[in-house]
C-alpha cells in the first residue's frame, strides 16, 4: 500500500461510553476516514489497558491507572510525538506533536460530572503552566508571552 504525503492533519473527538463496540467501531472509522490524531474520553479498557488498537497505532494514557479517561491515539507514523508521563492522568493526557515543520500540543480531557469544575480548570491551568514554564523558564512572565496567553 503507497501513502501520500500529507499537507494536513486529520484529528478526532470522540466519547466511547467506555463500550467495546464503539472502540471496535473507532479502529474501522479512524482507518476509513483516514484521522490521524483521535482524542478519546470514555475509552473501553481492560485493567488499566486500551485493548484492540492495531500495534501501528501510538496510544497515549495514563498506564498506572486502572481507571482510564481520556487517551490520545496517533495512527499517522509521520507525526513526531513527545509524550512526557507527568503530563498523562486518568483524565487528561497532553502530548506533543511535531509534523510539517510546525509543532503542537494536543490535549485530550475528561470532565467528571461529579467533580466541581473549578476542579478540573485549575488541572488544565496547572498543565499548561508547567508547559510554559519548561519552555520559557520560570523566570518569565507569563502574561507577557507573544502567543495571547495570559493566566
């Protein structure tokens, strides 16, 4: 099978309910539709694991838990991920891609209905930040950052 060279990502968001049927149903529509990054909440898994993916496909989550949230699939073999295991939770995962010569973050995240949101704002705010602060150094300022954002 020949690929093409893409110009362009394809990415996916999706809720699976935690069913095996709609992960199953996943697999066949990400090959189908041709994604390449899919952001997962609700996955199906099996104690502490995402059964069924392909080998091909680079899966990321939280794999010290038993519970798992949110995940990010890669199929696309020509992205470049950074993946760095302090930013994966049982309901967040937050990785690094590279493809084109642009570089991006992906962020997948799933909110408790029973958790106040406050919560899970200062979750993203404090991954974010530490994000910032790996890159820039703790000594800059956020709020003058070029890229708009101000915390």
């Amino acid at each position: 099978m020949t690929r093409l060279i893409k110009e362009h990502l394809n990415f996916l968001q999706i809720n699976l309910h935690k069913s095996k049927k709609a992960t199953q149903q996943l697999i066949l529509n990400l090959e189908n539709d041709n994604v390449d990054v899919d952001l997962i909440q609700e996955p199906h898994c099996f104690k502490g694991k995402l059964p069924g993916f392909p080998n091909t496909f680079k899966l990321f989550y939280d794999t010290t838990s038993e519970v798992i949230k949110a995940a990010i699939i890669v199929r696309n073999m020509a992205i470049t991920v950074f993946s760095d295991p302090r930013n994966l939770d049982y309901n967040s995962a937050m990785i690094d891609i590279s493809f084109g010569g642009y570089d991006f973050t992906v962020f997948s995240y799933y909110f408790e209905p029973s958790v106040n949101i406050d919560l899970d704002l200062r979750k993203i705010e404090q991954l974010f930040s530490n994000k910032v602060s790996k890159r820039y150094g703790v000594w800059m300022q956020i709020a003058s950052l070029k890229f708009g954002l101000v915390m």
